[in-house]
C-alpha cells in the first residue's frame, strides 16, 4: 500500500497541531476527522457547555490567500450539515450552543504561526448570504 499523498500528511500534522494547541487554550476534544455523507468535521471540541466545530487550514505561504479565506460559503455549508448529522448521532450535545472556529496553520509545520478565529461564521450567516 502507497503511503498517503504528500497535503494528507501534512493536512494530518496541522490537524494534530491544532488540537493540542486548542486543548492547551483549554478545549476538550471530542471527535477528529469525523465524517458523514454531509463532509467531514475536522476537530470537534468542547468548551464550557459549548461545542465548538473547528475546521483546519494550512498553507506555507499566504500570498494568493490566508487559509481561513479557503472557508467559503460552500464549505460553510458542508461542515454545517456534517454538524447537524453529528448531533442527531451524539444527542446528549443536541441542546449546548454550537461555534464554528477556524485555526489556521501557516508556514512550515516546525515552526508555525496558528491564527485561531473563534466563531468565524455561524449558521445564520449561511443562510442570510
């Protein structure tokens, strides 16, 4: 069997990265990489009382775009439905408050900068647009 491609490895590393810099800020995972037919939800943490969806970006450099720019309303769109289908599957969290955050991940891996946007959109967005 081949190894993973080259932006697997490193999409996995960044999501690693993220989760312990987010439990370090003091979140408490719950789920990675889960996936649906909806899409898949990167990190899924918790917060107080708050479940917090986080989507993961990584990019060595940020001259066309920053990483968190690649979240567009398409995407938006899928990690909410991936989100809906996760609390109709893990209902003791049907009634806390949802937040989409996005870390992004930028520069080598060794020594990144990780930008952390807390609520960088939320469902309402979504659909007002």
């Amino acid at each position: 069997m081949a190894p993973p491609a080259r932006h697997l490895q490193q999409g996995s590393a960044a999501e690693a990265l993220a989760a312990r810099y987010l439990e370090n800020q003091g979140l408490l995972p719950l789920a990675r990489n889960f996936r649906c037919r909806f899409g898949e939800l990167d990190l899924v943490m918790t917060h107080r009382k708050v479940l917090v969806v986080v989507e993961v970006r990584s990019r060595r450099h940020t001259t066309v775009a920053t990483p968190g720019a690649t979240v567009n309303r398409a995407k938006q769109r899928r990690i909410i439905g991936a989100t809906r289908f996760f609390l109709l599957r893990f209902r003791q969290f049907a009634a806390w408050p949802v937040r989409f955050d996005v870390v992004e991940i930028i520069g080598e891996l060794a020594e990144p900068e990780i930008r952390w946007c807390r609520a960088a959109f939320s469902v309402d967005d979504v659909a007002t647009r």
